[in-house]
C-alpha cells in the first residue's frame, strides 16, 4: 500500500517536472522566434538625421555633357548629370516604382531604370514604364571647383 502510494506520488512529480520543462521550453521558443521580429519592427528611438547638402567627390569639369554619376546623398543614392546643353542637375537616384537605383543612358540622353525599364527625362518626369512619380529634385551650385548639392527648402 505504501509503495504504491510512493510510486504515484513519484509518477505525479515526473509529470509535473515534464509539464514544467515543456512549458518552459514553449515559451523560451515563443520568446526567441517574436523577440527579434518585434525589435525589427519596431523603429530605432533616433531617426537617422536627414542629410540637406552635400559635396559629391566630383569636379564640375569631371562631368562632361551628355553623362551622370551617382553620389550619396547622405545614407541614399543620389544623381549628378549633365545634360547635353552642359546644365548641372540633380535628383535622387531611388526609382519611384519599386526603389532600385537609376542611371544616365547617354544614348538615350535621359535617365533610366534598368529594373521594370522605367525612364525619367532631364526634368526627373517620369515618361515611360511603371514608375508612378518624378525623381525629387535637388538643388545643384557650383562653388569654386565644388559642386555642392542640396535638398529643396
Ligand atoms: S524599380 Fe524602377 S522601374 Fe521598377
């Protein structure tokens, strides 16, 4: 009689270590799966300052007419190009489709998304393909042998 009861009483205690380990188990694999998702989410407390001016590792007289380059524009991609008449110009270089980077075709004397071939003219306009939205534009001066690029006030 006594046996059988120490034998249920140590069969009761297996079950309860067993219930504790799997619940515990349960929830440290809840926790290590929607901890990480929920700090991906959740945006940083300080937002990365917005860049308003920069100075592209660029001379004007590096620029030829007809042709861009690409500069970052603080932690963005940007575009420099000079059109055929020789005016300096600048935009982003982020696709307002689906945001992959843009590029000057000087064969086709305009800029264009190699992505879903989307094209934007010497204005930033979107012309042709999918992207819904011009380029934002930004400001361009020439200070010494700098070209200075600026967001719009
Ligand atoms: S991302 Fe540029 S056309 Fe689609």
């Amino acid at each position: 009689m006594i046996a059988a009861k120490t034998e249920k009483s140590g069969a009761s205690t297996r079950r309860r270590f067993i219930s504790w380990l799997l619940g515990t188990s349960l929830s440290a694999l809840v926790l290590a799966v929607f901890y990480p998702v929920a700090r991906y989410i959740t945006p940083p407390a300080t937002a990365e300052p917005a860049t308003a001016t920069v100075t592209p590792p660029l001379r004007p007289d590096e620029l030829l007419p007809n042709s861009g380059q690409i500069f970052k524009f603080g932690s963005q991609p940007g575009i420099l190009i000079r059109t055929p008449a020789g005016e300096l110009r600048a935009f982003t270089a982020i696709c307002t489709h689906l945001g992959c980077t843009v590029q000057y075709r000087p064969d086709l004397g305009h800029i264009w998304c190699a992505c879903h071939n989307g094209h934007f003219d010497l204005n930033g306009i979107n012309i042709a393909g999918p992207p819904p939205r011009p380029l934002e534009p930004y400001v361009v001066n020439v200070r010494g042998d700098q070209i200075v690029v600026s967001k719009e006030a």
